[in-house]
C-alpha cells in the first residue's frame, strides 16, 4: 500500500505581467493558503518520504512552505521540470521511478494535469484540484512502478476554504 499528495500549487501573483508563467511568486493569499494546508497536513501527520516540486516559482514557494509545516528538511525537495509539463504520462513517470522504499510522496505541482491525473488513479472523479488544494490516495500497488487507472482509494480532499 502507497500513499500519493497531489498538491497544486497555492495562488499566483499576476502584480508582475513582465514575468514568464514559470517566474510567477506566489500572493499573499497563496501564501496564506499554503501555511494553512501546510498546517493541515502537519494536524493530520502526513509524513512523506519523497516531496517532489515543480520548479516554477510559485510551486517551489508553496513545496517549502509545506515541507517547513510538516518538518520534511527543505534541502531534501526534489525538482522535476517534468511536473511542469502537461501530461499525466509525465507524472506516471515520475511517480512510476519512485523508490519502493517510499510509503508516502508527495508531489507538487500544476492543473489540469493535477486533476486529470487524481481522476486517472482515483475511485472517484473531482471536478478541479483548486489553488493549493490537496488530493490523497491510497494505492492498492506494492511497488510505484504499478501505479495505473484507478489503483487509488480517495482518502481526503482538501482545500484553503475549509481551513480558513
């Protein structure tokens, strides 16, 4: 059994239209919102043994404000341009690599890949991973090479509205 957090990255600052879509900071909203979850992850003890992070500015601000919640060492956040892309063959990728060593990872990223991929190993389909929301499966794999379609039990789904 294996557990996954998809995590979407928290609110984007537009205040700088000169900046590429992968420079976008995070507002102060996002930032808000991701201390909040941070903090919900950490109440409901999740414990990832891989955090894994689009680079994009806004997804690695919203990674190390959790990984600080949950006390994963922020030196130990792994980047993958790869989550930036939009596939969920991608993410089958990345996850599928991950040591088996690994009960809990987590990874941090964009939509709609987010949300299609939730929905690809999930029992239940959702409409959208919000800003900074959190989907969370349990997977009936042994190993992460066995990630496929629907081997994932929905556990929770959470966003910043309900943590305000």
């Amino acid at each position: 059994m294996k557990t996954i957090y998809l995590v979407r990255h928290a609110k984007s600052s537009w205040k700088y239209p000169e900046l590429d879509d992968f420079e976008r900071p995070l507002n102060k909203r996002g930032r808000r919102n991701a201390v909040s979850i941070g903090k919900y992850l950490d109440k409901i003890k999740a414990a990832p043994g891989l955090l894994i992070s689009s680079p994009a500015a806004r997804a690695a601000m919203t990674a190390r404000i959790i990984a600080a919640a949950i006390n994963y060492p922020i030196g130990k956040i792994q980047y993958s341009e790869t989550i930036y892309s939009p596939g969920k063959e991608d993410l089958l990728h990345i996850t599928g690599n991950i040591s088996d060593e690994i009960k809990e990872a987590m990874l941090i990223g964009h939509n709609p890949v987010f949300t299609d991929f939730a929905n690809y190993i999930g029992n239940q389909q959702i409409t959208n991973i919000p800003t900074c929301g959190v989907f969370c499966a349990e997977l009936d794999i042994s190993s992460w090479s066995k990630i496929a379609k629907n081997c994932g039990v929905l556990k929770f789904f959470e966003f910043p509205e309900n943590h305000a």
